[in-house]
C-alpha cells in the first residue's frame, strides 16, 4: 500500500480539561483525493484541521501528515491552510494578503507576484485585486482565503468551511476549484457541514459526531447496502399474476403514492441491478400499466449522516456539550 497523506491512529484534544472535542479520531486521507469531513456543528472537525496544521495542541495525537509526524514543520511548509471564518487585515487590499502569505512562506519577490497574479485569476478575483479588504463581502473574503491557501504551492490542502457565506454561484465555482487542484496532483480535505456540496466533489469521507468517527470511506459503499430501484406507474397498478410473482421474486415492495388525480403506485426493488428489472417492466406493461419512471436510487449523503447522528444520539447521549437538535446540523451557530 503507498503512503497516505493523512493517517491517523489516535486523536484526541481536551479543552480546558472538560470539553472533549475530540474523543480518540482514526482516520486515513490518500494522496490525491478530496476527502470530506463532515459532522455537525460542534463535532470536532475544525479542531481536527487545528491539530493537523499545528494551530491546536492535541491532548494526545498518533499518526503522519505527509509521512512525517503530526507537528514535523518541513512537512507543515507543504500544507495550505484556509482555516474557518478567516479573518484578513481589512486594510491589506487582496493582492496585498497574498503577497503576505507568499512572503510567510519565504517566495522569492518574483515568484509570488507571478503567483499572486495566477492566483487572483482562478478564484475569479483579478478584477478586486487592488480593493481592500475591508470592502470585500464575505465571498470575496473566501476566495482570497482560498487563493491564499495555494501560495505555497501546497500538496495537501485543508479547506474548513470554504463556501459559507457564499453565494450558490460561488459555491458551484469554489467546486469546480476543488477539483482543479485535485486534478493538479493536491490532496484536499474538506471539512464541510453541507452534505450535497461534499456528495458532489469528494470520493471519500469521514462523519464525524461528538468527536468521533463514526463512518469512514468511499460514498459509494457507504451507501451500497441502500441500493435500490424505484418504478413508478400511474393510477393503481392492473391486477396481474406474473407481475406479483416478479416483485415477490425480488423481494420488492409496492407502494402507492399520493391521491387522484396524481394518484401513482411505486415499486421499490431492492437491487442495483438492472436486468431483473426489465422483465418487471415487462410485465408489468403487459398487464397495461403506465410506467412513469424508472430510477436507480442509493441513500444520499443526507440519509447517511442522519442516520449516523441518530445512532449516536442514542449511544451517546450527553457527551460533548453538543444539545441533540445541534447534532442534526440544523441548529443554531455557536
Ligand atoms: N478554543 C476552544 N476552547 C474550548 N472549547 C472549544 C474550543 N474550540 C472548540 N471548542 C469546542 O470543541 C468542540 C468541537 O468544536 P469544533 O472543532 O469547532 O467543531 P466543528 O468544526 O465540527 O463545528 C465544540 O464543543 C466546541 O465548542
Ligand atoms: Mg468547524
């Protein structure tokens, strides 16, 4: 097996003595994919990302980032950073910011203007480059934040957050970036509280509830056990004897959905697979049943994360400060 970029065997971070954050994380990030970690409010994500960049003191910490142990400073010079509401000086203008981070991270004057300068120009900023700080929105703010994480030319990015505050345009485009630098050869970690954002951008992804790790791989098993096809037919379905045996045979389930004049019945049939299904559609179109749909559906990433969060909730009560309306990541901010 290569090396990963991230490996961790034990995490764990105690604030003030009481406030258990993180409470014994395992995780592996390979090189060169986007990994989500995701969590509600309050799980422990942002202190992890603290504790791999060196910015929090881990109570107890065992594992690599770049083959070097957690802290090791020659592999931190390769990590780009964009921490969680990231705070600029408002009177630095954004040209200004990355020059700073470029000079932080010792590039020859030269070098980082031409950066600065390719930078600007990926997160859609060459236009405000001469504007302070101070009269950027919050979007603007986040692309600087995400411009300035790549001065450094990282091989590993942390992005924590990097769309709030952004609007559905920008979010789409800060995608699209994520990919780019996965696709220039960069491992990123996301850590994100919106499922539909991470479903779409990340292979892999750790769910994290009150400090733990609580599911861990690629979406597509995560989700595998969920599989399904669903076939939806107009009206109430024909009386018919082969179908019934069909949808037996599957083990499928018939439901009927809604009331006239929508009325609709669903067949859920437990499998990816799509051959068995046409002999159903078969059938049941020769009993002159109107098919309305036929889709293959797996469980979202929303379905994943709830479904985590309840267990938990029940496993856990209590621990972590968290109250169990925040756990469903619809509650308020801190
Ligand atoms: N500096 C700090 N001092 C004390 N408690 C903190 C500090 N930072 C975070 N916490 C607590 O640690 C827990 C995890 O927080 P955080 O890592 O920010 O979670 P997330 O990023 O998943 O929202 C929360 O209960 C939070 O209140
Ligand atoms: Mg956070």
């Amino acid at each position: 097996m290569t090396s990963a970029a991230i490996d961790l065997s034990n995490v764990e971070k105690t604030y003030r003595g009481r406030i258990r954050a993180l409470r014994g994380v395992q995780m592996r990030v390979e090189k060169g994919e986007v990994f989500g970690l995701l969590g509600p409010n309050g799980a422990g994500k942002s202190t992890l990302v603290k504790i791999l960049t060196s910015v929090v003191h881990p109570t107890r910490c065992t594992g690599t980032l770049l083959d070097a142990p957690i802290g090791d400073k020659k592999a931190l010079a390769r990590v780009g950073y964009l921490p969680e509401n990231p705070r600029f000086p408002d009177y630095l203008t954004g040209g200004q910011v990355l020059d700073l981070f470029g000079a932080l991270a010792k590039i020859p004057r030269a070098e980082r203007r031409r950066r600065a300068d390719d930078l600007l120009a990926t997160v859609g900023m060459t236009k405000w480059a001469r504007t302070k700080i101070g009269r950027y929105s919050k979007g603007m703010r986040q692309r600087i934040g995400l411009a300035q994480a790549l001065m450094n030319d990282p091989e590993i990015v942390f992005l924590d957050e990097p769309t709030d505050g952004v609007d559905p345009v920008g979010r789409r485009e800060i995608r699209e970036m994520l990919v780019r630098m996965r696709d220039d050869g960069r491992t990123v970690m996301l850590n994100s509280h919106l499922l539909s954002e991470a479903e779409t951008v990340c292979g892999r992804v750790a769910i994290m509830v009150k400090g733990k790790v609580v599911r861990h791989g690629a979406l597509d098993d995560l989700t595998r056990h969920s599989r399904r096809y669903e076939i939806e037919a107009a009206g109430p379905l024909p009386s018919g004897d082969h179908w019934r045996s069909l949808v037996h045979g599957l083990g499928a389930e018939v439901r009927s959905l809604g009331g006239a004049p929508r009325e609709a019945s669903l067949v859920v049939a437990p499998t990816d697979e799509p051959e068995p299904i046409q002999a159903l559609l078969d059938a049941l179109r020769a009993a002159r049943a109107v098919v309305r749909s036929v889709r293959p559906v797996r469980a979202s990433l929303e379905d994943l994360f709830l479904e985590a969060v309840q267990s938990m909730g029940e496993e856990g009560a209590g621990v972590g400060g968290q109250k169990g309306r925040d756990a469903a990541g619809k509650g308020a901010e801190r």
